[in-house]
C-alpha cells in the first residue's frame, strides 16, 4: 500500500501523517509526504522579506516531517516542491499511483479531484473523513482499489 500525505505543517497534517505511518505499520507498505511550497502567494508581493521568511518556515516543516518520520520506524519518504499545493499534490498522487491520499481538510477539493481521476482510470475510489477522539483534528481521505 502506497499512502500520500499533504504534509503542510499545521496540526492536521501532522495527524495525518501520524496515521498514515501507523495505518502502513498495521497494513504493510510505504508513505509518501509531499510538501509544497505555495509559491504563488507571492507573486505581485511586495512585502520586502516575505518569501525568504517563508522558505524558512518551509524548510523548518519539512525537517518537522522528517522528524517524525524518522520517529515512526515504517518507510516513509518526504518529497518537496514548489508551485500551487493543490495542482501539485494531484499530480504527484497521480504520478505515484497513491493507494490512500491523506490530506488536511482545507484541501478537500484535492481529495475530490484525485477520486475523480481515480474513478477515470477505472479504479474504485471512495472518500472520507477521520476524526480524533476529540474531533479536533481531522483528515480527508481517498482510498483507491
């Protein structure tokens, strides 16, 4: 099993990438983490300093990822980028044919759009939501058959 997380550094992702790690420790398989940087933020910005502020807090979320990788002891991988996190994440799930994609909710739309093209590829797909036990952290997810 191949699981892809759009690791973005809140709280969300971190859970998500926690559950990805234990469900392939359970199930067998690999993580991916995928972390973009959303450099079309910055385009017409002109704010003296602002995108190297960023890039260093992207730098600092990655090394996060790792370490938490690192802690989990199942095969995990971070991949980077740069460009619009949503376009990118669908691309690379696609590329990679991710098995399961989790994500933090405020990228729901890339769950829809990857289980659309699952489902165009002939794959069943189907989507949901994880909760925490106190339901303060959550995920989308799409898994594919």
């Amino acid at each position: 099993m191949k699981v892809l997380v759009a690791y973005d550094g809140t709280l969300q992702s971190k859970e998500a990438l926690r559950y990805g790690m234990e469900t392939v420790r359970e199930k067998g398989g690999e993580v991916l983490a995928l972390h973009i940087f959303n450099s079309t933020l910055f385009v017409d910005y002109d704010v003296a300093g602002a995108d190297e502020a960023a890039r260093r807090e992207s730098v600092r979320q990655r090394e996060e990822a790792k370490h938490l990788m690192r802690e989990s002891g199942v095969e995990a991988t971070l991949f980077a980028g740069e460009g619009d996190p949503e376009d990118e994440t669908i691309r690379f799930a696609a590329e990679r044919n991710v098995d399961v994609l989790l994500c933090p909710p405020k990228y729901k739309s890339i769950i829809k759009k990857f289980k659309k093209i699952a489902q165009e590829r002939g794959k069943q797909a189907s989507e949901n939501i994880i909760l925490d036990g106190a339901e303060k952290l959550k995920m989308a997810v799409v898994s594919v058959q």
